[in-house]
C-alpha cells in the first residue's frame, strides 16, 4: 500500500468517526427548506457550527450566504470550496420521516446534501488543520433560479476572500453511488428565458375570418422555433429551444385576443447562443406578422455556460483517482445541458465543477427525489483530500 493510500484512508477513517452527526445534520436541513434568498435558519445552522469548529465566520454575505474562513501555517496559496443552499418550490412525496415540515418546499436537488459535505469537509479540516494556506468555504444562497453566485460574485467574493482555485460538487442520479465524474471544457449549458405575449383580435369561434387568431400564430412559432436548431445551429453545437408555457382562450367557441408563450434557451457557447437570440427574435416577430398579429418579446439572459478550467480539472481528477481508485473516476461523457450559477464564480477564478453519484433513484426536482447519504463522507474526504494535496 502506498503513502498516498494509507494518506487517503487516514481521512476517510477521521471522518467515519463523526459522519453520523453529519448525516442528522442533513436531516434536519431536509425536514426545514428554505426558498432562494430565504436560507436564514440554514445559514444559521452552518454559521454556528463554522464558529464552534474554529473557522472566521462571515455572515450575510449575497445576503444570506456564509463564508467559513480556515488558515494554517504560513502559506500563501488559497482555495475555495462551494455549496448551495436553497431548496425547490416542490411539494415533498417522500413519506421519509425526516421530510419537509413545509408545504410546497422541497430539497429535491440535493442541496442540504452539498451543504452536509462542505461541512463534512470543514469539520475534517478544523480537527486535523494539515494543510498550509488558507480555505475559504462559501456556502451559497439561492442557486435555483436566482443567481446567488452571480450575487456574491458582485458583492467581491473573491477580492474579500481571495482564491487561487475554487471548486465545486452535484450529487448525480443514475451514476454509481460514490463515482465521480469530471470534464474540462464547456460542461454546462448556459440558459436563458424568453417571455413573449402576441396580441391579436379576440371574436367568435364561429367567424374566424373576424379576428386575429394568437393562437394559430403561436401555434405557428412553436413549430418554427425547432427549425432553428435544425437549420441555423451547426449540427456539432449543442443548443436547445423548448417552448414551456402556452396559454391563451377561456372556452372552445371564443377566439382571444391574445397568448403568452414562455420558451427556455440553452447553448455551450457564446456564439450559439447570441446566434439563438437573433434568430428567436426574427421568427417570432416575422410569423406573428405574417397573420396580422404582433408580439412583444423579453429577452432574459441567465446563468452563462460554465467552463471547467483544463489544470484545475485535471487536479482534481487525479486527488479523486487517489481517494477512489482509477474505477470510480471517469470524465462526464458529454455535457450538461442544465445550467448551474457556479458558473459565475468559475469567469472569475479557475477552477472545476463535478460531478458525484448517488446510484439509482428518483432523478432531481422530482418530488420523490432521495438524497443518497452515503456519499456524505466520501464527498467530505474528497473535498479534504483536494484542500491538503493543494495546499502542501
């Protein structure tokens, strides 16, 4: 057995000896969900136990984020680790006995269980402090929607809490319990949301040649949106247009006068997705046109793509190979198109996000969602591993 081996068991055994109380930890954040921007309750619990561990404890930071601060020895070199907080407006059908005490709030991406590794990590850390340099852990609000990253970032998350590198984890469904999965590169896709309203000429069912119908064009647009990857996007650029909402009309006999479309946008690369704005906005202009109607468009630009730094991915990639073994590391096959606000913090500052499976399950914002609590501990050792092999 080698010194890294022998190394990497130390962490996971320190850790085995604490991991029951972390696994409650993550109970009692599942039983009390907390919305984006809401986390005060979660924010307190983790502030808490930052400060009973030893860390300098930052509170409300992108306002009700944490920052837990670790330093050790004389070194210059600096990481961050980050976790998410906020939970899913979903109502729970889990029937577990630790479920969500409020109606229609849900940790049903897993969330409490990031949070749970992170401080898994801190725990390990505080109590060992075998590394040289400092750590910085920021536990993030409002991931789902809201873009807690993007509002840390603008609060200068990284000029108050320098870091040299900074990573972050998703639990993922349907990969082996414990594996973990990397790429660098364009990993997730960046998303937008369009909100369109086309107004028409409301009339009778019975004489359409009266009215403006919004809801034939609508109709219409839907099925020239999907031309627009088809046709526009070259074949070896991922892109997507999905067309989520249509609403428009009371009854069967009344034609309305207008329908309000929701479209989301997805793409893995600046050019595509500027490509996909254009093209959107001249085909739903154009078709509502065409049968005499208009339409107001707004665009809202979201998450960007998130791109994994090549060396830092690398890094990572070979710490995890270590812990697990070559078997239980591979690269992510191709990539995501659900997007992820760590990508704010990943344009300022190198570094990687993976990916950790849970096993077979309900897949995320599912409201029949189980977090997998075994890979609490092997994401605390990876996370403590990766800060001690960084900061020698």
């Amino acid at each position: 057995m080698s010194e890294k081996t022998i190394k990497m068991d130390k962490i996971r055994s320190h850790i085995d000896g604490f991991v029951s109380e972390m696994v409650e930890i993550r109970h009692d954040i599942h039983a009390h969900p907390e919305l984006a921007f809401e986390e005060k309750r979660t924010s307190e619990l983790v502030a808490n136990l930052l400060a009973e561990w030893g860390f300098e404890v930052t509170r409300g930071f992108g306002k009700t984020g944490v920052i837990g601060t670790l330093r050790a020895g004389d070194g210059k070199k600096s990481i961050g680790l980050r976790a998410d907080m906020d939970a899913l407006p979903i109502h729970e059908e889990t029937n577990l006995p630790y479920a969500s005490k409020y109606a229609g709030k849900m940790h049903a991406c897993g969330h409490d269980g990031h949070t749970t590794i992170l401080l898994t990590a801190a725990r390990y850390l505080a109590e060992t402090k075998n590394f040289n340099g400092t750590v910085h852990l920021i536990f993030q609000p409002a991931e789902e929607n809201f873009g807690g990253g993007l509002t840390m970032v603008k609060e200068g998350l990284f000029e108050k809490f320098p870091c040299d590198v900074v990573y972050g984890l998703h639990n993922w469904p349907g990969i082996a319990t414990g594996t973990v999965q990397v790429r660098s590169g364009p990993t997730m896709a960046s998303v937008d949301t369009v909100y369109v309203t086309l107004t028409g000429k409301g009339g009778h069912g019975a004489q359409p040649h009266t009215t403006v119908d919004p809801i034939v064009a609508g109709a219409s647009i839907v099925m020239g949106l999907q031309t627009i990857v088809s046709r526009n996007v070259p074949p070896v650029e991922p892109a997507v247009i999905t067309t989520g909402l249509f609403q428009g009309g009371t009854i069967s006999n009344v034609i309305p006068g207008t329908v309000k479309m929701e479209l989301t946008v997805r793409s893995l690369s600046q050019k595509v997705r500027k490509l996909l704005e254009e093209r959107i906005r001249t085909l739903i202009n154009d078709q509502a046109a065409s049968f005499n109607a208009s339409a107001e468009i707004r665009y809202e630009r979201g998450y960007p793509v998130l791109v994994n730094s090549e060396k830092e991915t690398a890094f990572v990639e070979e710490i995890a190979q270590q812990l697990l073994g070559k078997k239980q590391v591979s690269r992510v096959p191709e990539p995501v198109m659900g997007s992820e606000d760590f990508s704010y913090m990943l344009e300022k500052c190198p570094g990687s996000y993976l990916f950790m499976g849970t096993g077979e399950g309900a897949d995320v914002h599912n409201p029949g969602y189980v977090f997998n609590d075994e890979i609490i501990p092997i994401g605390g050792s990876l996370w403590g591993a990766l800060v001690e092999a960084y900061l020698r």
